[in-house]
C-alpha cells in the first residue's frame, strides 16, 4: 500500500510539474520576462543611424555609444561622430530600477551646454530621428496594463503579441502591440498607437544575434506610418563585458567627448 501510495504522489507531482511547465502565460508575465533579459554588465557598439524621408532622401549618423547596468540602475551614453553638423553631440540616459522616472540629458557642442531632458520634453523626436526621448528611456513594467492578445509567427519564429494600454491618459501612446519571441523573449517588433489610437509608428527588429552569450538587437528600423520617415539603425564591432568604468557616464564626459 505504500508503494502504491508514494507511485500515486509521484504520478500527482508529474501531472502538476507538466501542467505548470504548459500554463499559459500573462501578458504581463511575457512582458516582465522580456524586461528581465540578460544583456550583460556592460555593452560598447557603434551605431549607424540612418534617417530616410518620404522622398527617398537619406541622412547617415556615425555613433559610438556605451552601456553599463549598475544593478539599480542602467546608464547609456553616445557619442555623434558624424557628419560635421551633428560631431560632438552627445546623449545620456539613466534608467533606475524603480518608479523613478528617467534622467536624461544631451550635450550641444554649438551651445557648449548640457541639458537636461524634461519630462514635458520626451515626447519630442531625438536628432530629427523617429525615436522619442521617451523611446530611447525605459518604460516601467507597471507604466502598462499587459493583455496577451494571441501568437503569431514572424520570421519563422513563434511569439506572443502583447498589447499594453497606458496607464497614463496623457501619455505620448494610448497603446503599444508587441511580438515577443517565445523561445528567448526578444522584442521583434512593435507597434505605437497615437492619442487617437490610429497606428503611428511600427518598430521592426530585422536581425537579432547572440554575442558572449547573450541576445543583442543589431539592426532594426522605426518607421512613422503617418509621415512615411524612418530610421534605422545597426550595430557594429560589439563588445559585451569588457568593464567599462561607471565614470564613463557623466555629464563631465558629455563635454569631454571620446
């Protein structure tokens, strides 16, 4: 009988170990996974920028940027190499691990001034580009409400498209669709809906690759639907964990350029 008894508690242990391994995720679960992706303590790349009107016309943006996630917060940095109109421009952002809004600032050579972003500036578009400030931030899981809408395959790649509605009535988006890979939660595409929740940008991941051992988005583009701009941008030469010091991401290093 006990035999029997512990056969019965194993086969109940395997039912409910097979049960939980199929359960379906939330939207808010997929969400928080992709959120938590290991990317690394740090990451150094160059980056091309390139910004395409709706008349074929083209601006390249040479960019050496930086990145280094101190635990409670993660830092980024850039650093315009060209054309000469943009040289020397620089751009940070800190994203902390917690409610708090992000601080971000761009330094102005011309000016020779840093400033800081505000929050009423981050709806603006950066360097003419179709990113926001606020894009280029990092958007706080609880920011959204997450509804997981169904799966879809892209790319030969099954994912979970997840719509997330502000929580904000007066945030830049009413709502944002999103495809996330299910076998390693990266974002491979996106779509933004403006206030009045007509399609406005689509944010489309082209080639995603594993370097040091983690996941790393190499080119992607944003494209506004209404004004048919885009921009791309690829990453190149990418470094993952080379120990960049934390005094890399200073407002004195703005200035000071590489």
């Amino acid at each position: 009988m006990k035999n029997l008894r512990t056969s019965l508690i194993a086969v109940a242990i395997l039912i409910a170990t097979s049960f939980g391994a199929n359960a379906q995720l939330t939207g808010t679960q997929i969400v928080e996974k992709a959120y938590n992706r290991a990317t690394g303590d740090d990451q150094t790349s160059t980056l091309t920028m390139t910004l395409t009107n709706r008349q074929g016309k083209q601006r390249v943006r040479k960019i050496k940027q930086f990145s280094k996630n101190l635990g409670t917060v993660e830092k980024n940095i850039m650093f315009f190499q060209s054309p000469a109109d943009v040289k020397n421009t620089s751009f940070m952002s800190w994203s902390y691990d917690s409610d708090k809004s992000d601080d971000q600032w761009i330094y102005l050579p011309a000016l020779k001034k840093t400033k800081r972003i505000s929050s009423d500036s981050k709806s603006d578009y950066f360097m003419g580009s179709d990113f926001t400030y606020d894009d280029l931030g990092d958007r706080k899981l609880n920011a959204d409400t997450h509804k997981l809408l169904k799966s879809e395959t892209i790319d030969g790649k099954a994912c979970y498209v997840v719509e997330s509605v502000s929580k904000d009535e007066d945030y830049m988006y009413t709502k944002t669709k999103t495809w996330i890979r299910k076998d390693n939660f990266v974002g491979v595409k996106k779509e933004f809906y403006d206030e009045d929740e007509e399609l406005l940008k689509i944010l489309t991941i082209k080639k995603v690759e594993k370097i040091s051992g983690f996941w790393v988005i190499t080119n992607s583009e944003m494209k506004n639907v209404q004004k048919n701009h885009k921009t791309s941008m690829i990453l190149n030469n990418i470094q993952v964990n080379t120990g960049i010091p934390a005094s890399k991401f200073t407002e004195r290093m703005m200035t000071r350029g590489l």
